[in-house]
C-alpha cells in the first residue's frame, strides 16, 4: 500500500535580516522538525552574520544581493526550490514539537487545500507587558478566527506552489518591507480552494516588542496599507480583528479614548459625561469578554484588565488609519483625472 505521505515533498523557506541571534535560537529546531525536508534561508541583504549563522546550523542560504523585504525574499525562496508545498516560517519563530509533519499530512490528506496557517503559542519568549500584549492578542484572535476560508499568515503560512504560482506570490512592489503582504495574497489564493486556519498549529515568537514597535507597526505596517487594501477591494472583510463586534468595539473604544483626553473638560463642566463614559466602558468590557477570559486565565486579571485598557488605545488608533485611508481615498476620487471634464 502506497503512503499518500509519499506523494507530497515539502520544503521550509526562511526569509531573514539581520537576524543572526534569532536564527540561533529558532533554527536548529526548524531544522529538527523538518527532518530530511529542505530547509532554505533567505539572507535579505543582512549586514550582520545570518547567512554564516544559517549555514553553521545545516541551513541551505541564499543570498539576496541588496535589502530585499520579506515579500521578495519568500518569493525568491520559492523561486529557489521545486517542492510542491512551502512552509513558511519567520526567523523569530520556533515550532513546535510536530509541527512540519502535522502541516505535511493536511496537504497529503486533501489536495483541494491551498493554504494553511497557524498561530503564536501561549507561551512568548519575553514576558514584558508589550511583548505578551501582541503575542497574546495574536493567540486570541487567531483561536477565535474561522477556521474554513481563512486568511493567510506568513509567520506560519504553507502554500500549495501550483497555487501560489498561480495567484502571483507575495507582491513585493506594493510591499517593500513587512506588512501585510500575506493579507493580499490571501485574496488571490481564496478562488483557487480550500483556505485553512488550524490554530493549535502554533510556534513559539521571539521578538521582544516595546511601545513605539507595537505602535508603529500597528499603523505603518498593517492599519494603513491594510485599510488601503480593503478600500481597493471595495468590501470589508468579517473576520479576524475586523468582524462586526470589533467594528462596533473600535467605535466605542474611539469614544473611550477621547473621553479620557477630554476629562479636564468635561469633570468641570459636564459631570454627566462621566456616566455616559462609564456606560461605554462597560459596553467594551462585554464585547471583549472572550479576550479577557483569555488573557486572565493565561496572565491574571491584573494583565487582563491592563490589556484591555490599552487594547482602547489599539483600536482607536486604528480606527483613526482607516478613517484617513477613507478621507483621502474619496477626496481624490472627487479631483478629475487629467483630461476629464469637470462640467
């Protein structure tokens, strides 16, 4: 009897920058796990020591000769090798125990699937509130997510090739630098078939997050370019961060916020308000139950309740993306192209 395993060759692509003592940590488990699969580095114009890092360890290394993003180096990884299924794996990521074999036998068992993501453990490596802040958010909300048609994430993302080819890779043009490149190829990889999310698929994050990083990348690398997506695409998506309860949750949490800005006004001169923001926290503590119940039974309530009150901040400031990508989405639809008439 033929094993449906046999049938199905993998191989791990590693896109890297200077990440040398990352790839310490993570690569010799990656290299563990996957076995006798192929296990490509992608050294995108680091100016530290990955490549000799990766090759130290047994790592195949290719080199990009400029700083290339994550978009580009995936793209060239898979350009590079000839298996049918590529894993993606971040270079501050470490897998689990299974997890390259559990990812194979998905893809042996249904050849109608295209993709298939995970999500980051429990368990981050820095335990600084920022740090577990993002990992956990990131835990949550891949765990509460749909599990059939789902999106796709590169930090642990396999692909089918035939369909990656075919949906064009990673669009390293529109994404010079990290992201949400694999957002966007989500969009074109849903026509082509089943989309899974196997959240107990999980690898473990190394990278220490402070409050300017979790900022900036909120805004720069996913609120702005992700609210230009969905405004190109003309449709808002229903899942993830982005369903309705959140929608409605990020309304309140704009007012929350502002009435926290505004309460030296407000104490003094319309006490009243106090009550109207009190309802509206109360409102935002129900719509994130499930969230709290999960950051308290992983880290307490103290940490709960300090993550929920920055998860306000989070969702204001995100609110606030979109509604510019909007503003100026619409304002230049309303300037006449060049040529066009304006009577």
């Amino acid at each position: 009897m033929i094993d449906p395993l046999d049938d199905v060759e993998m191989a791990v692509v590693i896109p890297a920058w200077n990440a040398a003592g990352m790839l310490s940590v993570s690569l010799p488990v990656v290299l563990r796990e996957a076995g006798t699969f192929d296990v490509l580095v992608v050294d995108a114009g680091s100016t530290d020591e990955t490549a000799e890092v990766a090759r130290s360890h047994g790592a195949e290394v290719l080199r990009l000769p400029r700083r290339a993003g994550p978009a580009e180096a995936r793209n060239a990884g898979v350009d590079a090798k000839d298996e049918e299924v590529i894993l993606f794996l971040d270079a501050d990521c470490v897998p689990a125990e299974g997890l390259v074999q559990r990812v194979r036998e998905k893809f042996a068992e249904d050849h109608t699937l295209v993709s298939l993501t995970g999500s980051y453990d429990e368990r981050p490596l820095h335990r600084n509130f920022f740090s577990l802040y993002m990992n956990l958010r990131h835990h949550f909300v891949h765990h509460e997510a749909e599990r059939e048609g789902a999106t796709f994430w590169a930090g642990l993302g396999a692909v089918r090739r035939a369909a990656f080819e075919l949906a064009g890779g990673f669009d390293e043009k529109k994404f010079p630098r990290p992201m949400i490149e694999d957002i966007d190829l989500a969009q074109r990889l849903k026509p082509l078939g089943r989309m899974e999310l196997d959240p107990d698929l999980q690898v473990k994050h190394l990278k220490r997050w402070s409050f300017l990083s979790v900022v900036r990348t909120d805004i720069v690398c996913r609120a702005l370019p992700w609210s230009r997506l969905i405004v190109e695409g003309g449709a808002m998506p229903d899942d993830l961060n982005l369903r309705r309860s959140q929608r409605v949750a990020a309304v309140v949490a704009c007012l929350l916020v502002a009435g926290v800005v505004l309460s030296p006004v407000w104490v003094l001169l319309a006490p009243w308000v106090g009550g109207v923001w009190g309802a509206l926290a109360v409102i935002s503590l129900v719509l994130h139950a499930p969230m709290l119940r999960c950051f308290r039974r992983l880290e307490g309530w103290g940490f709960a309740l300090k993550a929920w009150a920055f998860h306000q901040v989070h969702l204001a400031y995100s609110a606030l993306a979109f509604a510019w990508v909007v503003a100026v989405h619409r304002a230049r639809s309303l300037v006449p192209r060049r040529g066009e008439s304006t009577s």
